[in-house]
C-alpha cells in the first residue's frame, strides 16, 4: 500500500502537515527530535563504554595469592 507512494505524495502530505501545523510549530518540534537522536547517541556511546570497563574489570585475575610459609 504505501510502496508507491512517489515523491508528489510526499509533497502533498509535507504540504498538508505544514498547513494543519504551521512553520513555528514544526522547527520546535525538528529541533527536540534532534536532540532526542543526539541523547540517544549518547546514551548508546556511554553504554557501549560501560560495558567495555565492565568486560575489562572481569577479565582481571582476582585469585589469591597463597603464601609459601603456611603451605
């Protein structure tokens, strides 16, 4: 159904939202999915970090040490 939908669709559908919606009201609402997109990428790129440290920390070799004298 909407595999043909063409580029004087597209038109047609940004002409109709700008209509209902007006100039002001779609710049404010473009510049908060921009920083939605910049939070989202941020929280992925801290995340990706974290796991990273996580993998490091557990791959140290925490056994311990067994002193020659009580042996």
């Amino acid at each position: 159904m909407l595999n043909n939908i063409g580029l004087p669709g597209l038109l047609l559908i940004a002409v109709v939202v700008l209509v209902l919606f007006g100039r002001g009201k779609i710049s404010s609402l473009m510049g908060e999915v921009g920083k939605g997109i910049t939070a989202f990428k941020r929280g992925v790129k801290d995340s990706s970090a974290e796991i990273e440290n996580a993998d490091e920390t557990a791959a140290r070799d925490v056994t311990p040490e067994v002193e020659k004298d009580k042996v």
